[in-house]
C-alpha cells in the first residue's frame, strides 16, 4: 500500500471524530473562502468552488459556516488573506513531501515545518525540487458495501475515469481521475445511485520508495505532526507502508 493511501485512510478516520472536526472544518473553511477569492462566490462558475462545498457537505459542516466562508472569499465579509504556497522536501530515506499550506504568516509557517522536517531526520528543500515526482489527480472513495466491483467500474470508466483500485483489505474503493473530470464522475457515480464517501483533488506520486515498518511509521507520525499545524492543508509522500505494517502512533 502506497504511503498516500495509508495517509488518505488516517485522515478520514481522523475527519470523523468530533476532536478533530473543529480542525477539519478550519481547514475547509480556508479552502472555501481562498476558492471564492479566486473565481468568485458563485458555485455554478467555479469548479473550484463546487468541489470545496461538496467536501464540507461530506463533513457535515453547516450551511451557515460555508456561506460565511465565501463571503470572506469575496469581500462581503472581513477576514484573512490566506496565500497559497507548496512547500517541498525530504523525510528519513530519501522520501519525497509535499506539504500544501494555506497561510496569513508566511515566515510562521515556513518555520514551523522546518522544525518538525528537521526534528524527524527530514530537510525542507527548494521549490521545484520534488513536485516533478507527483500528479495531480482527483480521488473519489466509495464504500465497498454501496456497490460491486463490476458495477462501479462501468460507472466511472464510461464518465471518463483513468482507473478504480480495489484494495482488499479496505472496505472502500478509490477512483483516479483527471482533475477536470473529477465532477462529471462523481456525478456519474451519484446518479447511478452509488453514494460517494468522499471526493478531492490531491496529489499521487509516480513513483513509490520501499520502506521497513520503522521507517513507514516514522514518516506516517511526520505526516500527522505536519497535518497538525493549523495552516498545513494537505501531506503528500512518494512512499510504499509494507503489507504487515500495523497503525500505532499515526491513528
């Protein structure tokens, strides 16, 4: 199992308990109001949009909160100005992190992924030099339980998905898609009556790095002390967690 699904797991466990959900909705809320900035507080005219209010719906976060986040997006409403910057480097064995931020204190948060990069026998880098190792993709999680493996994948190949992965040790499905077809499969998926669990755009590496249990553990606590600084929004690493690896410290 690559690092990124293990890591997509831990976070949605996470999401779904009330002590993190004040975390999830800040995170969201961010999202929403720098979308609406960018192309406006009309979801029917911005993608981007669109699919920011489907994540807080999946969620649960209330209509009253997105609303409000837009309006900050737009100027009807006071509020931060949050820049969007990627920042790159390494972890233990040579592995590739993306660490995607939403911040009002450039210098704040640079600092603060320095340290844990650093703490954890990792590296901040400069720009440019991983990013080459991941694309962007859209993801869409469907449990298991909703449909079978036949009827999914006619679902989602005939909407234009690259592939459908069926780990048989998770009880969800993952669909891949380009980017701008995300919606139209997720769509697709809906009307077929297959619920969704959950949609996003994220970012998969090509290429994975092997680790042992140690390692793998190692970068998955990374990860998580990363996702907890308030202005990370997503982590993202090029490595493989071994099939015996069991979740401790990361849960």
């Amino acid at each position: 199992m690559s690092g990124h699904s293990k890591w997509a797991q831990i976070k949605r466990k996470k999401a779904t308990t009330d002590s993190k959900r004040g975390k999830v909705f800040s995170k969201v809320v961010k999202e929403i109001t720098v979308a609406a900035r960018i192309g406006g507080g009309d979801p029917d005219g911005n993608a981007r949009l669109r699919t920011v209010i489907e994540k807080a719906k999946e969620y649960n976060m209330p209509y009253e909160n997105v609303k409000r986040a837009i309006q900050k997006g737009t100027g009807e409403l006071p509020g931060s100005m949050y820049e969007e910057i990627m920042y790159e480097g390494y972890g233990i064995a040579g592995v590739a992190i993306l660490i995607e931020v939403m911040t009002d204190n450039r210098n704040r948060t640079v600092a603060e992924i320095r340290r844990l990069l650093t703490k954890s026998g990792g590296n901040l880098g400069e720009s440019g030099c991983v990013a080459w190792m991941f694309s962007k993709k859209g993801t869409i999680v469907v449990d298991k339980k909703a449909a079978s493996e036949d009827q999914l994948m006619t679902v989602v190949l005939d909407a234009g998905a690259e592939d459908l992965k069926n780990d048989p040790e998770e009880e969800n499905y993952e669909i891949i898609t380009a980017p701008d077809v995300l919606e139209t499969v997720r769509t697709a998926i809906i009307n077929s009556g297959i619920a969704v669990s959950s949609s996003e755009i994220t970012m998969i590496p090509d290429n994975n790095i092997s680790v042992d249990n140690a390692t793998a553990g190692k970068l998955l606590n990374l990860m998580d002390a990363l996702d907890e600084l308030e202005d990370v929004q997503n982590v993202y690493a090029n490595f493989d967690v071994p099939e015996d690896f069991v979740l401790t410290d990361a849960s």
